[in-house]
C-alpha cells in the first residue's frame, strides 16, 4: 500500500481526485438526507428529551455535511449552498437507508442506530487516512458522533426489551431497515483506488466491521437479522427510492424559488 | 492558617496565570517581518479576542473555550484561526464576525479568520478559568477526554451547585449541541453538562 499522506486536497493527483470527489459526495449527501429526515421529528417526537435529541443529531448531521461540501468546493465543486439545494435526485449518491420516510419512532432510531453505528466505523477508518484534511476532519466528527450512537443504541435496547408491542415493531423495522443499511456499503468502482492510496477502506472491509458492531446490540435487543437481507443498492448511482425527490423538493422549496434568498 | 479549600483554590490560580501566559508566548506567532511593533500589539490583540465571548455561554470568552488556535501576526495582517466546538454550531458565524468587530475595535483592521479543524477542538481545551467559569454560569464543566472512540456514558457528573457525586444522565442531548441535562439527588434538581469531546 501507498502510504503517502497527502497534506491537502490540491495535493491529490487527477485519478484519485476524481475518486475523493466522488466518496465526499456520498458521505455529504448521506449525512444531509438523514439530517433532514431528524429534523422532521422536531416537534413530534413522543418526549421532549427524544425531540431535542433527534433535532440535536439532525443539527449535527446538516453540520457534518456542510463540511464534506466546503471540501467539495475546494476541489473545484459549487459551493456548499447550491451542492445541497441545486442538485436533482439522480445527482445525489445517498444509500436508500436514509431516504426513507421517517416511519413511525420504532422506524426511525432503528435506522439511526444502524446509521450512527456505520458512520462510527467509517470515521474510525479515515482518523488513519493519508488524506490530512479528511483525517482531521473525521477526528472531530468523531467525538460528535460518539454521543449518536450512545443514544441510539440505548433506545435500541429499550425498545427491544420493552413491551410486545415495542419488540414487534422494532422487529418490523429492522426487517425493512437492514437490508438498506447494507445498502451503506455499496461497492463502487472507486473502492480499489481509495483502498490503495490508503484514503478509504473498501466498503466490503467496512461492513464486515460495521455488522460485528451491529450484532451484539441487536442480540442483546432480542432482534433477528433475516438471513435473507439481501443489500439494496443503487443510491451510490443515483437510483433512488421515490422518497428521495419527495425530500428533496421539501429542502430545496424556498431555493427553487429564489436561489438569491437569504433567510 | 490556610485551609485545604484555600490551597486548592491557589493552586487553580497559579494554573490559570500559566494557562494564560502560553497563549500569549505559543498561540500567537509573530511573523519574521515583525519586529518591535508586532511585540506592542499582542495584548492588545489578546484582550480584543478575550472580550469575544461564545454566544450560546456568554460567560465563556474564546480564548476560555479553547477556540483561539492560532493567531499569525504579519506587518499590519492578521491571521485567526478559530477551531469550532461543534461542526455544526450555529454560532461560528456570529463569532467570525465579533472576532473581526473585537480586533477592528483596537485598530487592526487587515483581518482573516479562518475556520478550521486542525487542531480539532476538544472539551479538553477550555481553560482552567473557563471551566472555573463554566461551574458558576450553573454548567457542569466537562471531565478528563473519555476518548472519542470510547462509549462512556458521562453518568456521575458532579453537580454544579452541590459538588455531589450521586446525579445520572437525564438527556444525552441538550439546549445545545455541546450540553447534556443531568438530575442531581442530593440538591434535587436538574443540571447541564458540558459534554467531554
Ligand atoms: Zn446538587
């Protein structure tokens, strides 16, 4: 392996720009979809402590985003602003997991365990790129994220012990949800250079991680993984559930208005 | 006669002077071309920052958060790096902005502040004076870094107003994105925790 370390962003050679642009573009779009799908429990969610939480991750989440696109931008790509809201669906490289509708509460902090639990071991990974500003970046989102899977992880257990009721639907979402999360590390044809450069794991190593992360929790949650998850794919190519352009037109309202607008 | 209490507090003192004196000596880098008249602006420089306060804990400057990492000095230019607590702290704008304002207000005017994530802010940069700080603003200030990596629930927090050690964890997730709400079972009420990061 190359272990070069690349000290900035302008450092990196075309074949392998084309790569770094690429995984940014994945990592933002995941983290600014899921943000957004947070955010729509602002208000909603079943206590005030599990409101605040949800609203506190998906203003986290819109943060991390705004980062991977600030570096976009520094690689030659629109700035953050027309990143997030100019786009068209076929344009973003989000995984279906985090396209999804919200759900009901079951739904939605099973898909942010199973969320959260990836993006630890993703930025775990980058800590150790030979891509400095990645690197330093993935160190402070690390800490931020620490919190996110502590809390869901707890509600995880809660649930899953809990009443039949929340086993059950816990259970149903897990069924849906897993075969998405899995969706998470769709190859692409960019792994092999990342892997190389010693930028970015493949996406098979990170789920190999990432499902004996998962496991226990779901064990001690008394929740099955269907042996017959198959991993849905396609979100890293721009195929998208019909949720996605439903989202989308909900963020990028006012923008679609009037790109000028300040609010 | 000087009691424990009184030792400890002195202690702390001595720490805060010391804390002080190296962001003076090692956060702000005079550049070669400087000479006398870079030395004369430093505090004043240093003060304008420590009269920027974090909007979201207005009793907490900057410079007690830890958020001053760097601060280049060249000819009449200036250049701030500020490293944000959260990535996604609504705030950064705000103190972009004061920061600029602060330093317009004692004459330097050719300024730059950067964002950036290198170092990455830790909770274990805020200052003994901030934390001294956080404590009486009512906020639990944060404990030893329990390592980014490491899921350690931060239960047992000492409250703020009591110092008692029997609280738990009520809300991972605060008023803000840097706090978390914890009970107290001795004084029987609920408190903030700046959370380690
Ligand atoms: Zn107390």
């Amino acid at each position: 392996m190359d272990t070069k370390a690349f000290q900035s962003l302008d450092c990196l050679p075309g074949t392998l720009r084309e790569a770094v642009i690429n995984l940014l573009y994945r990592l933002a779009d995941d983290e600014l979809v899921i943000g957004h799908r947070n955010s729509e429990w602002t208000g909603h969610a079943p206590i005030l402590e599990a409101d605040i939480a949800f609203s506190s991750m998906a203003q986290d989440e819109m943060g991390h985003a705004q980062a991977y696109y600030q570096m976009l931008h520094q690689l030659g790509e629109a700035d953050p602003d027309t990143l997030a809201f100019g786009r068209k669906p076929r344009e973003f490289r989000c995984a279906a997991l985090v396209c999804l509708p919200k759900g009901d509460w079951a739904f939605s902090v099973l898909r942010q365990f199973l969320y959260d639990a990836a993006e630890t071991v993703r930025l775990t990974a980058f800590v150790e790129s030979t891509l400095v500003p990645l690197a330093q970046l993935a160190t402070k989102l690390r800490g931020e994220e620490k919190y996110h899977l502590m809390h869901g992880r707890s509600w995880v257990l809660k649930l899953g012990v809990g009443t039949e009721e929340s086993r059950g639907r816990m259970q149903a979402a897990l069924d849906v949800a897993y075969s998405c999360a899995l969706g998470l590390f769709e190859p692409t044809e960019f792994d092999e250079p990342l892997a190389q450069a010693g930028i970015a794991p493949r996406e098979s190593e990170l789920r190999r991680q990432w499902e004996s992360a998962v496991a226990p929790v779901l064990a001690d949650a008394g929740l099955h993984v269907s042996e017959a998850a198959k991993p849905v794919y396609g979100g890293r190519v721009g195929r998208h559930p019909e949720a996605l352009k439903q989202l989308l037109d909900q963020l990028q309202l006012v923008y679609n208005i009037d790109p000028t607008a300040k609010w | 006669m000087v009691s424990e209490t009184q030792k400890r507090r002195n202690r702390t003192a001595t720490r805060i002077v010391d804390c002080r004196l190296s962001i003076v000596d090692c956060r702000l880098d005079a550049g070669a071309a400087g000479g006398s008249s870079v030395a004369n602006r430093k505090s004043p420089i240093l003060r304008a920052l420590e009269s920027v306060t974090d909007p979201e804990i207005p009793v907490l400057s900057i410079v007690d958060m830890g958020m001053v990492a760097h601060v280049r000095i060249e000819r009449e230019k200036i250049a701030v790096d500020i490293t944000p607590t959260f990535v996604g702290c609504p705030a950064v704008g705000l103190i972009r902005e004061s920061v600029a304002a602060a330093l317009a207000a004692v004459g330097e005017t050719d300024v730059t502040v950067n964002i950036v994530f290198d170092p990455p802010w830790t909770s274990d940069r805020i200052t003994p004076a901030g934390r001294e700080k956080l404590r009486e603003f009512g906020v639990a200030p944060p404990g030893p870094r329990c390592g980014a990596g490491q899921l350690t629930e931060p239960t047992h927090v000492p409250c703020p107003f009591c110092g008692s050690l029997v609280t738990e964890l009520e809300s991972l997730f605060g008023p803000t994105l840097c706090r978390s709400i914890h009970y107290c079972h001795r004084c029987l009420q609920s408190f903030e925790h700046f959370k380690p990061v």
